[in-house]
C-alpha cells in the first residue's frame, strides 16, 4: 500500500498519510501540500515522499489515516497569515528565554494551520524542565505551546548554508530524515586520515555524504584480504599492509632473507 510522507516542517520528522478512497493518486506530486487531521487538531503539511507499508495501514505504532485534501489557495493563504509574524513571535520567545536560567537556544516558530497552537524548535545540550516558560508562553499567545527538541544536525539543517563543495548542504536540498554517519565510513573509505575538520559539516558532525558511497566500499573491501593477513604473491608470502579500494589494490610487504624487505603491489580481479 502506497503512503504519503508529510512534514510539517523541514525540521520536523516524517508523518505517513493515506489516499482517501477514489482518489487519483497520480494527481498528487512532491512539493504539493495537503490539509490534514493530527491528535492535535487541523494541520498543513508537505508532501516530500512515498512510501510502501503493511495492508494494517500501522507504523511504528502509528495509525496512518487518510488526509482531509488537498490544500487550496484559501488554505494557503490562511496558513500564510497564521505564520506571518514568526519572527516578531520568535524574538519576543527568546527574550522570555533569557530572563529564565534555562540552557535552550530557540532556532524557529510555526503556528498550526488551525492557529490552536505555537510549535517552538529549540537546540540544547540535554534535557530541559520548560514547564514554567510554557506556562508563561500560553498566558501570553493565548495558544497551546509545543517545544519541538532539535540536535546540532537539524539547527545546520534551518540555516541551508553552504557545504565544502560549493552545493546547498544536502540534509536541507534533498536529504527527507538525518540517518547514523559512523567513523567506520571514513574508515572504509580511506579518508579517516584527512582530520576531523575536513570530514565535518557545518553541524560539527560527519558530513551525511559519507553515507552516500558505504555500500559501494563495503561491497568492494569483501574482494580484499584484511590488513595483516599472511598472504602469498608472485614473490613470496607477506603481509597485507595495505589497500586502495580505488585502484583496486593492496600492498603486501615481502620478506627475504638474500634482497630484504620489499614491497608488491597485487591487483585485485
């Protein structure tokens, strides 16, 4: 069964939705906005994706319901004008903020389509006891107030800066959720070596990219003998020193009791 991957937010994470019964399914395209029901009320979301799920329409827990329709200019206005004091509602946020001790930084304010509710997306290093700040926050928007808890990731994710190579990052062009970068990549692909510096993005994190070509190295290394295996070539048995996955070769050290050690170069076929 075909779901619809819907964000509230380019921050936020990724709701499933159903085509309502009869529809065209081949009139909705990514980039289209859609009116839907939450357990919080009315909202407008982006359509950023499909995704295939069980016949039981559950994920995760999650009921995956039909949505209302498809957002019309009305919608789109309403929407708009919900949201177009977000940055005054941001600022007069973060002023209330600083007068409390709470270690948070807010990063961006969404109003909900139905205007019932504030969501607020911050940054901290832990968790954070906001109890009183959104008690204060309701008694003055007069609105339910949602804290959405970000990590480093996502506040690079809101920016859209720049990368090292010169493209809009990719966890804001094109990249839908942030998945696990392990320092085993730049292992596997050789470039562990460049530093810390070079393999971070803007987030202080692995760069995402390093994920992009894994399964390609993880299937290319199975052809290669680990570092440190005894191995034997046209010049004798040695040592696997080491790999160039590619070139597509390894070095293994040869010792010889009349010429020394010596160095060759096998090619992987």
């Amino acid at each position: 069964m075909k779901a619809i991957e819907l964000q509230f937010a380019h921050w936020d994470q990724i709701y499933l939705f159903l085509f309502p019964e009869k529809t065209d399914q081949t009139k909705l395209s990514i980039g289209d906005y859609l009116v839907v029901k939450t357990a919080l009320g009315l909202d407008l979301g982006k359509v950023v994706g499909w995704r295939e799920i069980n016949e039981d329409n559950t994920v995760e827990d999650q009921q995956v319901k039909p949505y209302i329709r498809r957002a019309t200019d009305d919608d789109l206005a309403q929407y708009q004008e919900n949201n177009k004091d977000n940055e005054s509602k941001l600022v007069q946020c973060q002023e209330m903020v600083k007068k409390t001790t709470l270690q948070m930084k807010l990063v961006d304010c969404l109003v909900s389509f139905d205007g019932s509710r504030i969501v607020l997306a911050f940054i901290a290093d832990g968790r954070v006891d906001f109890r009183e700040l959104v008690k204060e926050l309701t008694k003055k928007f007069k609105k339910s107030i949602r804290m959405h808890q970000l990590g480093v990731r996502d506040e690079a994710k809101i920016v859209g800066d720049i990368g090292s190579c010169g493209r809009r990052i990719c966890c804001r062009s094109h990249l839908k959720e942030l998945g696990n970068v392990s320092t085993d990549y730049a292992k596997d692909q050789q470039v562990a070596h460049r530093g810390s510096e070079r393999l971070s993005g803007l987030c202080g994190r692995l760069k995402c990219c390093l994920a992009y070509e894994e399964d390609f190295y993880q299937e290319r290394l199975k052809k290669f003998p680990v570092v440190g295996k005894v191995v034997k070539t046209k010049d004798g048995q040695g040592v696997v020193i080491g790999v160039n996955v590619i070139k597509g070769t390894y070095d293994v050290r040869v010792e010889d009791d009349k010429k020394g050690s010596n160095i060759v170069k096998v090619e992987v076929k």
